[in-house]
C-alpha cells in the first residue's frame, strides 16, 4: 500500500509513557468538529493544514526507535481515515503496537467503511467524546469514564491502560511547559493533557 497519503498533523511526541503501555510514539492529529465541552486541546480542532506529512515522513522525523508502540491522537484520527489507516499499517509493519483515541464511538466507527479499514490495524481503540461530567478518576488512560479501552487484538488488556494520575511535562525550547498525560490531579480531578509543544 502506498504511503504517499498525506496527513494533517497537529504535533508528534517521539516518546511518552502515558498515552497507553510502555513508551510510545505519539501523533496528534490536527482537526475534530465535535467541540466537546471543556475539550483539553482546542488548538486541535481547526481543520485548516497545519503540518501535512506522508506517514514515511512522520517516521524518518520523529521515529528513534526504542518505543513499543504508536499512539495516535488528535484531533479526532478518524476524519482522515486514509492517512490513519496507512499510518497504522507502516506502524504494523515496524513491529510497533497501536492505540487509537477517538471521539467516536466503536459502533459508529463501524459503519463507516473507511474506518473500518483502519480498525483492522489497531491494537485498542479508546471510543467515545469526552464528557466533563464524567471527569471522577479513572485510573485508566482516558480523559472520561463513559470511554471505552476496546481490544481489537489480544496485544493489550486493561491492566496495560492502568496509569492513574500519570502526567509528562515537557519544556520547550521556548521555556513554555506543556503537559500530556491523564492526570487525577487535585484540586481538579482527572485532566486530560495534550497539549503539545
Ligand atoms: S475531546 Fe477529542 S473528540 Fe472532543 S472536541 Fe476535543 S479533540 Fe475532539
């Protein structure tokens, strides 16, 4: 399958160990309509280009290796599902496990044929919109608890998804902190980060 597909590109995170088990890559895709209240990265939701990378050249920037997995974010992955679908499959094909968060619903996901597709190259699919009545600690990673970690392989269980209150900081060369993680972070309960530099 070709890897020319271009993709619309928020950020990327070479590393991270808490956007799913172990250490990961991690893609953020630029552009979601759903505007969910109190969404934890509205810099993602403008579907204008921002960064646009074929996925080859998503892994000759930010790929170093040493990671088990890709997690990819956004944004919302599924409204570019080509780019998705063949992101994922040049991920597969290194060896790399994959986890996808969604605003969908798995359900939904599967009436859409192009989604479809990008399903069968993922390891656990974390479904639904954010809620941020149900932002109570989730102990998993996830932003809210009407969202569900789905395994589609037997790669992962649920214990894999279990990092309460786990966050990164990173400081940028601009000396801006920005965070990404789920955090059950008091006073403020469980907080969805991603932010990215
Ligand atoms: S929480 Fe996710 S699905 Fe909801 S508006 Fe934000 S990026 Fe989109």
């Amino acid at each position: 399958m070709s890897e020319a597909t271009l993709i619309n590109i928020h950020a990327v995170l070479k590393t991270s160990s808490v956007n799913g088990p172990g250490l990961r890559m991690v893609v953020f895709f630029q552009g979601c309509s759903r505007n969910c209240p109190g969404c934890f990265n509205p810099q993602t939701h403008p579907l204008d280009a921002k960064t646009l990378m074929t996925p080859a050249e998503i892994f000759n920037e930010y790929y170093a290796g040493g990671v088990e997995g890709i997690t990819v974010s956004g944004g919302e992955p599924f409204s570019q599902p080509a780019g998705l679908e063949r992101l994922l499959e040049s991920s597969r094909a290194r060896g790399l496990s994959t986890v996808v968060y969604t605003g969908f619903t798995h359900e939904e996901l599967l009436k859409m044929p192009e989604a479809s597709v990008a399903l069968t190259f993922t390891d656990a699919l974390i479904d639904g919109p954010f809620e941020i009545e149900k932002t109570e600690k989730t102990l998993l990673a996830r932003g809210s608890t009407n969202q569900r970690t789905i395994f589609l392989t037997g790669r992962y269980a649920e214990a894999d998804f279990y990092m309460p209150g786990k966050i990164e900081l990173i400081i940028g060369k601009n000396g801006i902190v920005t965070g990404t993680g789920f955090g059950g972070i008091a006073p403020f309960g469980n907080i969805a980060f991603h932010n990215t530099p």
